[in-house]
C-alpha cells in the first residue's frame, strides 16, 4: 500500500488543566488521491531532543474514504513530561 502524507494546520500542543497534554490541529488531503485510514503521529521532545512520548491516532472511520479537499479536526490528549517541542505529521493509505 502507498502512504500519503497529508496537509497539517493549526496545530497547537500545550498542558492541559489535568495534567496531560493535548493536541489539537486539522488534517487536509492535499494530494490528488483518496485515501483512508489517516492517523496523526505524534513525538514529543524533552530540550535534549530525546523523545519523551510518541503515540498516532487514527482520525477517520474505519473504511471511510478521505477524498482530497476533504478537512478533518482531531482533539487528543498525550500523557507526557518535559515537553520541550515536538514533531506532529499525518498520513493516510492511498485508496487503490
């Protein structure tokens, strides 16, 4: 299968009330091709570089296509400690 990496903006990351942090930010097919099973993959960095969380979400339905132009928001929370920056990006499975 091909993976596509797709359009991020938006993206904000900070400390929420409980403690975790969250993500936030809006995925956009910029590519000429439909795609399903986008997830959002994130790394969290420590002032070191060292990687101190590293997770992905998958934020379309299961077997939902994403066609592009199509935009979909996405709202998660990270357990993590020391995050000093991180590195977010998106990429779905192109639709053969």
């Amino acid at each position: 299968s091909t993976i596509i990496n797709l359009e991020l903006k938006e993206i904000e990351v900070g400390e929420s009330p409980t403690g975790l942090i969250s993500v936030k930010g809006t995925a956009i097919n910029n590519s000429t091709f439909d795609v399903r099973d986008v997830k959002v993959l994130v790394e969290l960095c420590d002032s070191k570089n060292t990687t101190v969380s590293e997770t992905s979400r998958f934020i379309t339905p299961a077997s939902s296509t994403f066609k592009p132009g199509y935009e979909r928001d996405f709202y998660f929370f990270v357990s993590a400690n020391n995050v000093d920056h991180y590195k977010i990006t998106t990429e779905g499975e192109q639709v053969p």
